[in-house]
C-alpha cells in the first residue's frame, strides 16, 4: 500500500500546508466582503486530523487507486456526495443531484513503430524508447510512410511574435518537437530567462504536451512525435512510461474524438539524438536553431511508420459538485470555484507485489483540502456574499 506520503504529511506539517493554502483560497473570498482574513469559528475546523481521515479514506486500499470507471470511481464518488451531504451543502447539478455526467473512454494502446533512414529501419521497442497512442477512439490506427519534419517548439503563439511552422505544410506529415516553452534569455541579463518571453522561467500552455498535440491536429499532421528531455518536462522518462503505458481516458466526443492528432508520441533523447545523427542533423544545433523566431521546420530525411491497436471502452463517469448559495442578490450569481480531481492510477494487475498506486498525496489530499474549506464555509457567520461551488 502506498501510503508513505500521507505518514509524511502528518500532524504540524499537513496542519501548516493545508491551512496556508486554506487562508490564501478562503481569503480571496472574503475580500469581496471587506474581510481580510476568515473568522477564527471558520479556521477552527481546519484540523490536522480531519484531514488525514479523508486521506486515509481515499487513498486506502479498498479504493483501488480510484481509477475512473472502477470499482474505486464508485466508492471516491459516494465518500465525496455523503460528506458533502453531511457537511450541509446543497446539490450543486443544475438538475438537484450532486452528481455531474462525464462521458469518458478508457483507450488501452498496444503500438508498433519503426523509423527508416536512408532504406535502414530502426525498430523501437515499447515502452523503453517511445510511447505511443491517440484520442481517437478507434480500434486500429496505422500512420505509414511519414516524412518527419523537426519543428523546434512546436509554438504558434501571436501573442509572443513566435511561429514555429512557418508556411510550412506539414499535412499527412510525422512532426518531432521539443517539450516546453523556448528558454530565451533576457537581453539585460543572459543568465536570467526574459520574463516577457514565454514568462520567463513559469511554463506557459505553449509548452505543455497537450497543447503540442492541439497544434499538431490543428496543422494537420498524421503524427506528433514529443522529445522527452527530463530538466524542461520537470519529470523523467519513467514517468512517460508508466503514464502512456497503461489504459489513459479521454472525454467521449460525439464525434469519437476524430479532429485529434491521429498518433501523440513521445521518444527519448538518445533515440532522438540517434534518428538526427542516421539523418546527418545534430540534436543540439537544431535545438540551439529553435531559440529564434526565425527558426523555420527543418525536414528530416528520415520517415515514419506507427500502428496502433486500442481496445476502447465507453463508460460515464463523475464529477461530485456541491454548493453554497451566496447572501448578495446582486453577486450571487458569481461564483467562486474549488476544484480538486479525485482519480488516481488505480490498480495494475501486472505488477508482483503491491498493484494498487494508492494516490495520498495525488490527489486525496486535494479533495480532504476541499472538504475541510467546505466545512468552514458552513461555518462563516453568514455566507459569503458570492456563491461557492
């Protein structure tokens, strides 16, 4: 059972954690209401204690690691309702449940995939050099013969002067790119990143994965190829593994998802550097390139071919919303969201030993935060002029 972040969150540490994060959300609030910080009767049920039973609840083993659609789904959304019942708050579904309907797909990916470079193929093996999967829901999804074309950062962003692609065509087209925003650094200070260059050191959406494979749909391209470096993803290729590894849900589109990037891919640096020196390019010359807005997509002479088998399974699943009215006729239809995920990675039957990744810390804690700022909503003296959700 993998508990040992909650043991590490025990007592004086959770209680600071959890009650600055407390006073920073709950002040927000009450500042509408010219109240600097929340009543000492609202700060009194924030308890070390109360936090850690939700935790322990949630992330104990009979939960199964709350993988949606499980046998956890059920128990996490059935804890979450009962306290908020409990704890006073209304139903917060416009229809008077506390249960939201989310259609969602859990896509199980089993992909083959090769480069070929001057009539060479280089074979890659799953999960060690790349992973690989789609949106799409559909059972099989092959991508064949696929010039792949270098396009730094992957970034369209206007709102910085930066195109990667050009008028590049880069349709049907294999693109490989960098994970991040581009590092640029500030004119005044080269050892400091320019603050109003991509917000300097802070990532911006431009640089998060999902955005990459949004653009790459966007332009067209049959496969979105992610180089995974671990300093600038701030995680390492394990992580990738075990995440693109196992079966990764998607909302359930009516249109099955179809307008998404038919193939998202990451590969390690060393298969990189390996496809780029085959095709007489260098890794860190094409990088240091990316860092202009001049870059231009670089082709590579190099192709793609990736197949895909997915089992794809339909299932609705929940988000518990909970509500509490605001006193303001005039702002009570402004509303002030907390949010926290309830799902975790669930079991893996695969695995000797210990199968179930039990999520104290990601993200049972986040939901205890979320039950502990509700029951000092309730109580306030008297509810916030804007309504809570």
């Amino acid at each position: 059972m993998r508990l040992r972040a909650a043991s590490a969150l025990t007592g004086y540490h959770m209680k600071k954690l959890f009650l600055s994060l407390f006073l920073c959300s709950f002040s927000l609030v009450l500042s509408a209401d010219d109240s600097a910080l929340p009543p000492k009767a609202a700060l009194d049920v924030i308890k070390a204690d109360d936090l850690l039973k939700h935790i322990k609840v949630l992330a104990s083993d009979e939960y199964e690691g709350r993988a949606p659609g499980s046998k956890g789904e059920d128990l996490s959304v059935e804890y979450i309702t009962e306290q908020f019942k409990a704890l006073g708050l209304k139903p917060g579904n416009p229809n008077g449940s506390y249960l939201q309907e989310v259609p969602l797909a859990g896509i199980t990916t089993t992909p083959s995939a090769q480069f070929t470079v001057n009539g060479d193929t280089i074979e890659l093996e799953f999960p060690e050099d790349y992973v690989a999967s789609s949106a799409r829901l559909q059972k099989d999804i092959t991508v064949d013969d696929s010039e792949i074309v270098f396009v730094g950062y992957g970034i369209v962003a206007p709102d910085y002067g930066w195109d990667d692609y050009k008028d590049v065509d880069v349709k049907g087209k294999t693109i490989l790119m960098l994970i991040n925003d581009p590092p640029i650094a500030d004119p005044g200070s080269p050892t400091q990143l320019d603050p109003k260059m991509f917000k300097g050191r802070a990532m911006t959406y431009y640089g998060r994965w999902t955005y990459k494979y949004e653009i790459a749909a966007e332009k067209g391209a049959a496969a979105a190829v992610i180089i995974h470096e671990t300093e600038p993803a701030a995680y390492p290729y394990s992580v990738v593994q075990t995440s693109w590894s196992k079966e990764n849900f998607e909302i359930d589109q009516p249109n099955k998802n179809m307008d998404q990037v038919a193939i998202r891919s990451w590969i390690t640096l060393d298969l990189a550097k390996h496809l780029l020196a085959e095709s007489k390019q260098d890794f860190d010359d094409l990088k240091l390139a990316a860092l202009s807005k001049n870059f231009r997509p670089v082709p590579i002479d190099a192709k793609a071919d990736f197949h895909l088998k997915q089992a794809v399974r339909s299932f609705k699943s929940h988000n518990v919303v909970g509500k509490i009215d605001g006193r303001d006729p005039k702002l009570k239809d402004e509303w002030l969201l907390y949010t926290a995920h309830w799902d975790h990675l669930g079991r893996h039957p695969e695995l000797e030993g210990d199968q179930i990744f039990n999520g104290a810390l990601d993200n049972a804690s986040g939901v205890a935060a979320i039950l502990e700022l509700a029951d000092a909503h309730m109580h306030l003296p008297a509810p916030t002029k804007r309504s809570v959700l």
